[in-house]
C-alpha cells in the first residue's frame, strides 16, 4: 500500500511539473500577454518560422521567468527592449544560448518581437525586443547574421508606442545609456490559452 502512494505522489509530482512547463508544442501560432505598468500588449508568435526561438522564449515565460522585470533598454523610433533585469537593475540567470533563426523569412518590421543579443550571432538567451519602427538593419543579409524575429503585436500598440517616448537617461549603476528614468515594469508574462 505503502510503496502505491509513492508511486502514486511521483506520478502526481513529474505530472504537475510536466503541467508547469507546457509550452503549447502543438501550437503553431501561441499567443502571450504582456501586463505592463504602462498597459496589456499581446503578441502572437510563429512556431513555423522560429521553433526554437519561441519554444525557448515560451520556457521562459510558462516558468515565470519574465513576472516582475524591466524593460531596460528604450530608443524612440528603434526598440524597447526587456527581460532580463528586475526593478533593483540586477541580472537575472539564464539558461543556455540558442541557435540564430534570423534567415527565417521575418522582418525587424514595426511592431515585431524579436530576440537580443551579444555580437556572438548564437549568444540569445533571455532579453527580447519590440521593434517601434522598421529595423531592416537588423536583418540578416549575405554576409551577416540578423536578429531573429518570432512574432508580432496584435493586440496594444499603443502600449508599445507609449513606451517608445517615455524620458530615459544614462544609468549610474548598470552605466548604460537609454534607461527609463521611470521604470516600466513588466508584471506578468502568460501564455494564452489555445484557440
């Protein structure tokens, strides 16, 4: 009876962990909330074009990896980027690097997500990007690795564009350029259910 109930809680337990990190796999086009402070955007992402990207990205977010964090890096008329500090501009932990999908077919066109990186072109781990105008620049060409874009905004571009134009300043602690002088807080990240 004894050696049942075990079996039965470690059923129970590797199920309930499985259930913690269901990233949609059967799901071409998944679909994730972003609650701001500054308001609600969500974005659709595309399986077909960027598997590992978006499973990798998915991870992050089903784990709640994202709850609570910044967006850290604003340039009007460029990106808003995030991810990967919380509000006291510590670096949180990530997991391992993933392949560049950048020659997928998208575009770093206006109201895009795409994945940030080192100049290492298979450095992206955590921190994403909103494009907020059309960075063809950051496509790949011939002779060049791009950024990889895996989805767009379907829903609150006005957020993103609120964003865009919020005052930013050079950080004394993390020494960087273009922080927010009021922080914008990413509060959660959740993957929508299937449609």
């Amino acid at each position: 009876m004894f050696r049942w109930i075990s079996a039965l809680l470690v059923l129970c337990a590797s199920y309930s962990s499985w259930a913690a990190i269901d990233i949609q796999p059967d799901t071409l086009y998944p679909q994730v909330e972003f609650d701001t402070s500054l308001g609600k955007i969500v974005v659709e992402l595309d399986r077909t074009r960027a598997p590992i990207t978006v499973d990798n990205f998915l991870t992050y977010v089903v784990k709640g990896e994202y709850n609570n964090t910044i967006f850290h890096r604003i340039i009007s008329d460029f990106v808003v980027q995030g991810g990967g500090l919380n509000p006291q501009l510590e670096e949180l932990p990530t997991g391992k690097a993933i392949f560049n999908e950048s020659g997928n077919g998208l575009s770093n066109s206006m109201g895009t997500i795409a994945m940030a990186r080192d100049n290492d072109p298979h450095s992206a781990t955590r921190q994403f990007y909103f494009n907020v105008a059309d960075n063809t620049k950051l496509d790949p060409s011939k002779r060049r690795w791009g950024y990889a874009v895996f989805g767009e905004v379907i829903e609150g571009k006005q957020v993103l564009e609120a964003m865009a134009v919020v005052e930013t300043t050079t950080n004394a602690k993390l020494n960087w350029p273009d922080v927010p002088v009021t922080p914008i807080i990413l509060k959660t990240a959740k993957l929508l259910p299937k449609k």
